[in-house]
C-alpha cells in the first residue's frame, strides 16, 4: 500500500512516518507540506492512502479531501490531527478514520487494516490469501533459500525456465519458475505485462507507447519493462490510466 502524509509539522510528519514504516502492510511512504505538494503527489505518485492533517499553512485539509471525493480513484481518506471537534465535518467527507495526535501505533495500525479490508472488498473476486498477504517471500538458490521483503521486489522476468527476481538492490535468480512465484504475490500489487515479465506496481513511474501497440514502463530505479499488447488493457487499468 502507498501512503502519503499530509502534514505542515515536519515532527508531526516524522513521527507518522516512523509508525508506518513499522507496518509490513506499508509498501511506499511520501510526505507533502501542504494542500499544493499534496496535490503533486497525488497526481504523481497515486497514493492509496492518505494520512491529512485539518488546518494546514495554504489551506484546509477538509477542503481538500471534499475536492478528492470528486475524482475518479479516489485515495482512502484518514484525518490525522491535533482537534477533534471536526470528527463529525471528517465523517461527512467520506474519511475512513480520525486519529488524534500524538500518534498511537496501535491506532494508525487500525485504521491502515481499515483500509486494507476495504481495498480488498473493493477487488472482490481478486481477494488475496493469506500466503499472498504475507509480506515476505522465500526464492530457492542453488543451496539457499533467500528471503526477502516483497516490497522492495521491483520486477520478475522469466528467462530459460528459472525466474530472475530484481529487487532495489540485487538480483536473485531462482530455480521456481515465473507462475509459482505469481500464485505467492498479491494480485492488487503485482500483475504480469508480459509473458515472462511481472512488475510491483508500485515501484511504477511512467508508461510510455512503444512500437506496433505495445508499451513499456519505466521503474523507480531507471529500469525499461516490455508490455506486450495482450497486457496493455489490463495494465492500464491496474495503473489507473
């Protein structure tokens, strides 16, 4: 899951942020100063929820998520914040949670299950097992069994039966084949482009037109992934185009 912090006290944003980073549901976490950096990393990095604070420097929270309702996509809305006279305003705005500051980790973990629980809702057929919802894989190497967080997986390519998985910092290749690996990854995070290529979606940045109606992405860490055209539509709407 992708969080953004709305939030114009850098301590306020700080001590969110280190709550979340302990949440193996958590894949990615931005920050934004105000309603116009917010409005920035929504468009740009499409976050699934957003942790906003009410009274900011350049504008109002509530304004702010009221003008997100109104779009397509919409990201999951939790109110954090030091006043809790607005709880009812925030209910009436479709937020999901309202949390107080200072910040309880048990509290912030609630409400991003919360979320979770709706999102999965949300995909209904496409609901994720327990072995796909669990945060970390094990790839077999020769001897060694490596495991890794799933999140820090950039993409999978399939290459003389084995699977090549690329992660922010090495590659590992394994002896299991592309299919295996997909039956244990989450379906809302990871979707197949190509026939012998997988990417985290949300290790995305752009999707660019390729050659004769196909495609290609751009990863956060430079890399170039084929889309093969029976994957355009769906990769498409799994990215929200």
């Amino acid at each position: 899951m992708k969080v953004l912090i709305v939030d114009d006290e850098p301590l306020a944003r700080d001590e969110l942020s280190y709550l979340l980073e302990q949440n193996d549901l958590i894949d990615e976490i931005n920050e934004a100063d105000g309603i116009n950096s917010a409005r920035e990393e929504v468009a740009n990095n499409r976050p699934d929820l957003i942790f906003l604070d009410i009274q900011l420097d350049d504008g109002s929270g509530m304004a702010f998520a009221k003008s997100l309702k109104k779009k397509r996509n919409c990201p999951y809305i939790v109110f954090a914040t030091a006043y809790d006279q607005y709880a009812l305003d925030a209910f009436e705005a479709d937020a999901i949670d309202y949390v107080l500051k200072p910040f309880e980790a048990e509290r912030i973990n609630d409400a991003v299950k919360r979320v979770v629980r709706l999102m999965d809702n949300q995909n209904g057929s496409r609901g994720v097992t327990v072995q796909q919802r669990n945060p970390r894989i094990s790839l077999t190497n020769d001897e060694r069994t490596i495991v890794i967080q799933k999140r820090n997986i950039l993409y999978i390519q399939a290459q003389a039966g084995k699977a090549i998985v690329h992660t922010e910092d090495q590659e590992i290749v394994s002896k299991q084949t592309l299919n295996s690996i997909i039956n244990l990854l989450d379906p809302n995070r990871f979707i197949r482009v190509h026939r012998s290529f997988v990417v985290n979606l949300n290790k995305v940045h752009e999707l660019q037109p390729s050659f004769n109606h196909t495609y290609e992405l751009t990863l956060d860490d430079g890399s170039k992934v084929p889309v093969s055209r029976s994957f355009v539509a769906t990769t498409k709407k799994a990215l929200g185009v």
